[in-house]
C-alpha cells in the first residue's frame, strides 16, 4: 500500500449517503467502499460518511438488507462537505414525500457538493437542485427525467457529469466512478488511481466516457450473441486485419455467408462494426492529452490520422482533436 501524507491543515470531510426504503444497495456501498479506502490509504478520517434517511433508524434496501441509518436533519454538514443521493426503484416514492424533500433542500443549503448516483438524480430534481444544470441518469430513466425536470439538460451518454457543485452519475457502478472523481478532486489523482487498482476497477473512467463500450453495445445488438467472442477478440485486435475475409476465416465461415449472418444478427456490417470498435478505443486513448493523435490512430488500426477524423466526423459529428479538447483529463 502506497503512503499518502496528508496537510496538516486537512480536516474530516462528511460525505452523507441519503437513503429511503428501495434504495439500491450498490449505490451505497459502492461509492461508500470507495472513501472507507480512501481513509485507508490516507491514516487517517479524511472521510466520515454517515448514511442518512428522512426519519432515522433501520432502511430496508432493494436486497432486503437493512441499513442502520441517522436522520438527515441531525447531520450537520458544511461547505466542505457532499450530500450525496443514492438511487434505486424507492426513489418514486421519496420524491413524493414534500417533507423528505424538504430536508433534502436543507441539507444541500449546508454541503458544499451535492451528488446522485444513478436514479438518485430524480430526488435532486424534486428539490429544484437540477435547474439550469446539466445532469444524467440511468440510460433507462433518462427520457423520463428530462420529461419531470423539462429544466434541466439530460444528456444520456456520459458516466457522470459535474455541473457546478452538483454531480450526477449513470447507473450503478457508475457511482464508484464518481466517488472515485471525487476523491481525486480532494486529495489528487495518485491516490483515486490506487483507490482504483486496489477494488479492481478495471480503469478509472472519466465522466465523458459513454455509459456503454462499444463490446457491451454489440452484445445488446445482437441477436443470438453468436459473434460474442469475435468481438472481445475485435476489441482487443484493433491493429490486426479485420477485413470481412480476416473475421470470416476466424468464425470459420466464407467471407459472403460471413457478411450475410453477420448483418443480420446485429444490425450492422462487419465493416461498420469494426470502424466503431476503433472510435471507441481512440475515444479513450484520445483522453490522455499525453498521447498524440497520430500514436492514438496507429494503435486503435486507423492506419493514419486522416482516416481516423473521418470516422469521427462520420459517427459521433466532431473530430479527434474536438474530442479531446472537451474531454482531455490533465495529469493522465
């Protein structure tokens, strides 16, 4: 385990989780896991982080595991402090509770930060704390708030968003992706990437990242999941020749009966997919400002950098140099 000294003048930062009955369990503990780390890391309570409801007492989750909590209005917190909203089906109903909303309005007058784990953004949009922000959700819920918050600006594509003082984040492990954004924003980017490491986060993401690789999106497409593996081989291949010949002699089949089953099993050409696997991955390549767009387009098998701008230009509207100019992490 890596030292981190902390500043003399550093104190305990609260993080309080607020809950409800239905709270999805892995909205709590997963961001929660990430500042008990953190502690951890640091020697020291760099992080208290009590777990709030309207009332207090025992919260029954979505699991049936019971959460002791602590009434929200009994927490005190301040500028350096985070309210943060965890999500799940209760929602619905907690929104409709005006004096459970109340005390949310409250408690966020006090904190510094406030943020929602996926579904959680629905509560903060109940307290008005999504007017004139920009914020996102579960995929699945994201029409449905924008049509209850018709103020806010949902954009249903990033893993989390930070507008301000008010965070939201995409569905469920997206909360540790936040909680870890957070404690980097605190106490630096070595320690969050340690944090990362150590629960086995396969990569720390940033918040412009898509909710969805592309692997994840062609499993979604298709329809028998026949070409499953191709994919993950695709994905991890990007410099290899996958000419529709290439793929169809490793899926055993001829190159025409390929292209044919292909097609219809996902809703895509072979060529088209594996011109979306290479944005994907220069997507995240293009993140690092370190790295130059010539090395990005050579590694994920554009081949040169021209060819590598029009797919860009083709499948998400903007050009590499565009991408990374809003989505560059500093420090990568």
């Amino acid at each position: 385990m890596l030292p981190f000294s902390a500043k003399p003048e550093e104190t305990e930062r609260s993080v309080a989780f607020v809950t409800f009955p239905g709270v999805k369990l892995l909205d709590v503990t997963g961001p929660l896991q990430v500042f008990q780390d953190a502690n951890t890391f640091l020697g020291r309570s760099a992080y208290a982080t009590p777990i709030a409801s309207h009332h207090g007492g025992p919260v029954e989750t979505d699991t049936g595991v019971l959460l002791n909590t602590r009434r929200l209005a009994g927490i005190g917190l301040d500028e350096g402090d985070t309210l943060m909203i965890a999500g799940g089906d209760g929602v619905f109903a907690a929104t409709r509770d005006t004096r459970f909303v109340h005390a949310v309005q409250k408690s966020a007058e006090k904190a510094g930060r406030i943020a929602a784990t996926c579904t959680g953004a629905f509560l903060l949009g109940s307290a008005g704390l999504l007017k004139g922000k920009r914020a996102v959700t579960h995929w699945r819920h994201c029409d449905q708030l924008a049509d209850d918050c018709p103020d806010t600006d949902v954009d249903p594509d990033p893993i989390f968003i930070e507008d301000g003082r008010i965070w939201t984040s995409a569905g469920v492990t997206a909360g540790i992706d936040l909680a870890l954004a957070l404690v980097e924003r605190d106490h630096g980017r070595d320690l969050a990437l340690e944090l990362a490491r150590s629960l086995l986060v396969y990569v720390k993401r940033p918040g412009g990242q898509s909710q969805f690789s592309e692997a994840l999106k062609q499993q979604q497409r298709s329809v028998t999941g026949r070409f499953d593996a191709l994919h993950f081989w695709m994905k991890d291949n990007l410099q290899a020749d996958l000419k529709v010949e290439a793929l169809a002699e490793r899926s055993g089949m001829s190159a025409r009966n390929f292209a044919r089953l292909y097609t219809d099993d996902t809703g895509l050409t072979p060529a088209r997919a594996v011109e979306q696997f290479r944005v994907d991955a220069a997507r995240a390549m293009l993140e690092n400002p370190n790295v130059s767009i010539k090395t990005v387009a050579s590694h994920t098998g554009f081949g040169n950098d021209e060819r590598m701008r029009r797919s860009f230009a083709r499948l998400i509207g903007v050009t590499p140099q565009a991408y990374r100019e809003r989505f560059a992490v500093e420090g990568s």
